[in-house]
C-alpha cells in the first residue's frame, strides 16, 4: 500500500500543504502567504492564479522535503476556504478577474433588495442559507454583471464558475475534471440541499447559467487524477471538503451533536446534525457536513467573520506584532484588559448578528491603555465571538454542551483557549493534532481509496493534546459579557447609506 496522504489545504491567506502518514502523524508541512486585495473598502479579493501557483509550490516543496515521489502517494485531499467565487474561460482556464472573497461586503446593498423582495424565506429553506454578500451567489451574478462582456459568454458556455477546491481540481487534472463537493456547493445559495443539487429556480432567480456549474460528487471518492506534468505521476484526488466541514471531520465529531471550533482566519463553530437537515432560528446556518456514498452528513453553523485575522492586522497593520506567536506574551504582560474591548468587524458581523454595516471598533481607550491591552483585547475578542455563536446554538438545541473540541492555528495560543473556556463556562479539549483541517481532507481522502475501512478506525486514533477548564466565577464572566454586548452595540450599522 502507498504509504502517504497528502492534503492541500487552500486557506484564506495562505496556502499549505501537509504529507501525513496513515496514523496521522505530520511528516512534512510547507505554507505560503499571499497577497490580500482591498480594492475598496469592504472589498477582499485574491489572485486565483497566484493561488494555484502557490498552493502547488508548497506542494512540491513538502513532497521534495519528504523525499516523496507521486508513487508514494496514495491519494489527495483538498480542503479550501469556502465560498469564494473564481470564474474563468473554458478554452484557455485564464480567470476573467479576480476572485471575489468571502469577507467580501461588495454585494451588501443587492442582498438588501433580495431580502425586500420577499425570497428569503424560500431561499433559507432550499439552502439552510441566510441571504448575505458572504455567500457566492452575489459574487457570481457582480462578476457576470461587471466584468465586460461576461454574462453573454456565461450564456454562450464560455466561462465556469468553482469555488477555490473547483478551480484546484480544474488545475490538478488540466481542465479534465470540473467537480466540486456538497459541503462547498452547500455554501453558494445556489445548492438545495434536501435535493443535493443545484437548484434551477435558484440559478434563474441569479441569472447564473447552469452550464457554468461544476458537477457535485461525494466529498470521500475519487474525483480525477492529477496531470502526471505536474508530480512526476497520476494521483488520486479522492477527498474535497470545505475547511470548517473538513475541520469537523477531522476532529471525529461523526456523531449528531458533536461540535468543534475552528479558530482560523474567521472563526467557525460546528455542530453535527446527523441525517437529516436542521434549520435553525437565531442567525446560525444549516449546511451540508460531507457525503460519503450516499450518506449525507448535516452541520449547523455560526460563523464569525473575522477571529485570527485580527492577528494580523495587528502585526500587518498596526504593527504591534512581530508574529502572531507574540500575542500569548503581550497579553500575559497585564492582568486583564482594563476595559478594553476590540470589535474586530472589518468585514461586517456574522453570526449571530449578521450585520454587514458593522464595522470595526475599540472601546473603553484610557489614557492608561498601552499596546499590551489592545492584543489583550483582540484576543479575547475571538473568546467573546465564539461565545455568542455558541449561546445561539446552544438555545436552538435546547441542551448544554458540556465540552468544547477546538483546533485551527490561534488553538495553540494557550491564553486564548483558557479565556474561551473561562468565559464559556466549559472545559475546551485541544487534539494533539491540531492541523485538523487538512487531516480530515486526508482521511476523506483515505477513506475514498480505501487507506480506512470506516470512521470507526479514525476514531480511535484521536487524542487529546491538552484539556482547559473554567476557573472564572459567574459573576465576573456576566460583568464580561455585559461589557462586549455593549461595546458590539456601538459597531453595528456603522458603514450604512
């Protein structure tokens, strides 16, 4: 048997790839940052093509430190950020502009008009979506508006459309396979997720020609084979799922209400649903976790929009950081924040506000402040956010959760996850793998080519790395809370016309 996995995890503003062994042990990991387009303010875009040129550089580079060849690869898994939205030409596989990100706001005011046209009640059943610019959909149909001459050659089958796992198998197999999973097609607003295919009143109501879209296979099955150009030989592409879904079956969480976070660039709590989809009230989604086979997992989400990239503002924008690594240092130099609170929206807030006018803020400034309270600040801050994600869910599941499975790169910050568990009230358990992400893409990936026979045999791989527990009294943690609802109240609508 082959004896490696390798994963390309497509991140928001990195690309990395990981090469695990069977048992998951990491034996080879490259990452690579790239550029960060704001047009405009509100505006995210990338380089689709610096995306796949970066994605396959590290790809490479780990395979070379590994001394891997392509025969000693048993499969690819792919993992990206979700719902950001390439379109390119299908002769030639050029993007006809950039991608549009998912922290994108661009599409605010025609989501304004969507909701006051009445659909959002029959879009929120179809795609367990709230109509918001953070899904595709809006993305899609500005492109096709404002890209010159590209709705006519979208009707005319001249362009496709993929989210980034789409536009890396299109690349990987030279343009010979043009698929995407359920748990990222679930993402767009275009996909109906009881029907598991793309909804035809949907694509009429966007305008989106339904040739343009890629075809949805199961996350855990073999997709295509990669150009043998491009690793010296055929691999399997044999497992695709978006990173939070990808996150979520890679910490085991296969059973109904089973949760994790992920604190990466935005911040994402899942909570599986089992079979069948749940739609929920109180600004959290219902979306597709993965298939495998026939058999469909569901997730409930809140997501917040902005959790470790306030990190590197910090470091990138202010300057008060020489890495992100620092911050554990710099908030340990105070005993709390002094007041402070950060309201990292930049990009609007997701859930559960769900206010795209929100912009970012920093309340409670003494002439006493110093810079070691404000990283203080942003750090809890991703605490504060996961708590109110997590209120929501737990109101809608109408039960308690009793502990927390965490992972994504800020989890190795041990303040952090003390603060979350501090203010959540839970013990929060960090896995002893903490790239949890790129390892379910993996054992989806092992799963499709049979390196696992079942989830079972990855369950019992799992292990804890450390496990935090609450040692903050009621009264405080209220008194806390009370301090971040207000200092939120003073963000939203912000940046509203």
């Amino acid at each position: 048997m082959k004896e490696y996995l390798l994963a390309l995890d497509q991140g928001t503003t990195s690309s990395r790839c990981i090469i695990f062994d069977r048992q998951g042990k990491i034996l080879s990991k490259v990452q690579r940052e790239f550029a960060q387009i704001f047009p405009r303010d509100g505006w995210v875009e990338h380089d689709a093509t610096e995306i796949w040129a970066s994605q396959m550089g590290v790809a490479v580079e780990a395979m070379l430190a590994l001394g891997a060849t392509a025969e000693d690869i048993a499969a690819i898994g792919i993992t990206n950020q979700r719902e950001t939205v390439v379109v390119w030409e299908r002769d030639t596989g050029r993007p006809i502009c950039n991608a549009i990100v998912w922290q994108c706001r661009r599409t605010a005011a025609e989501c304004d008009a969507l909701k006051t046209s009445g659909v959002e009640p029959m879009i929120r059943e179809r795609t367990g979506l709230l109509i918001d610019p953070y899904f595709s959909a809006t993305k899609l149909c500005w492109i096709l508006d404002h890209v010159d001459g590209a709705r006519a050659r979208a009707e005319r089958g001249e362009l496709l459309f993929g989210t980034i796992d789409t536009w890396l198998i299109y690349r990987l197999t030279d343009g010979k396979v043009h698929a995407t999973d359920p748990s990222n097609a679930a993402r767009t607003m275009l996909f109906n997720i009881h029907t598991m295919s793309w909804d035809e009143e949907l694509l009429r109501l966007f305008r989106i020609p339904a040739a343009m879209m890629p075809a949805v296979k199961p996350s855990s099955g073999l997709f295509g084979y990669t150009d043998p150009r491009l690793f010296g030989g055929e691999i399997p592409i044999a497992g695709v799922a978006g990173d939070q879904q990808a996150a979520l079956f890679g910490q085991c969480c296969f059973d109904a209400g089973d949760v994790k976070n992920t604190y990466g660039t935005g911040g994402f709590l899942l909570m599986n649903t089992g079979a069948q989809p749940i739609l929920p009230k109180q600004g959290l989604l219902a979306t597709v976790g993965w298939q495998i086979g026939s058999e469909v997992r569901y997730v409930v989400e809140g997501s917040v929009f902005v959790c470790g990239a306030v990190m590197q503002w910090l470091r990138d924008g202010l300057g008060l950081l020489k890495n992100a690594a620092d911050s554990e240092r710099m908030a340990m130099k105070v005993s709390d924040s002094a007041g402070v609170y950060l309201v990292p929206a930049f990009v609007g807030l997701g859930a559960p506000y769900w206010d795209a006018y929100a912009r970012g803020g920093i309340q409670g400034l003494t002439r006493a402040t110093n810079k070691y309270h404000i990283v203080r600040a942003a750090l809890e801050s991703m605490a504060y956010q996961t708590a109110d994600v997590l209120s929501a869910m737990q109101s809608e599941a109408g039960a308690r959760l009793s502990a927390l499975r965490v992972d994504g790169g800020a989890s190795a910050n041990n303040f952090l996850l003390q603060f979350q568990a501090d203010i959540l009230g839970i013990p929060l358990l960090r896995p002893a793998c903490v790239e949890t992400t790129a390892w379910g893409a993996a054992t989806l990936a092992g799963l499709g080519v049979g390196v696992y026979s079942d989830t079972d045999e990855l369950r019992r791989q799992w292990q804890a790395d450390r496990e935090f527990y609450p040692a903050m009294g009621a009264e405080q943690r209220a008194d806390l809370l009370r301090g971040w609802h207000r200092a939120v109240e003073r963000t939203m609508k912000w940046a509203e016309i």
